[in-house]
C-alpha cells in the first residue's frame, strides 16, 4: 500500500516542518537547515522521501 504524501508528512515531525516552511516559498538546502536549526545528514533523508512522493509537475 502506497502513502500518501500527507501521511508521510505526518509521520515525521522533520518532514512536517520541512513542508511548512517550504509553502511559504522555495528555500535553499542552506536556508532549511538554519530555519530548522539541523544539519545534512538529518534533513537530507526527510527531503529525498517528500521529493519521491512529489508528482513531477511539481518538483523544480
């Protein structure tokens, strides 16, 4: 069974707030990491599951 993106969302605080701050615009890996006070290796994963999850359309 396939997730949805909101519940992938959900399923993880990081991912969550990663989503939240990017619908406020486009963001640069460097913007992220110090919005959400984290570093590469913590985010990276969170930001490769959402961008898998992505219809093409959307991605930039």
């Amino acid at each position: 069974m396939k997730t949805s993106l909101i519940d992938l969302a959900f399923l993880s605080e990081k991912r969550k707030d990663v989503l939240l701050l990017l619908e406020e615009g486009p963001k640069t890996g460097d913007e992220i990491k110090t919005a959400l006070n984290v570093n590469s290796t913590s985010i990276m994963p969170q930001i490769k599951k959402t961008k898998r999850r992505t219809p093409d359309s959307t991605r930039r």
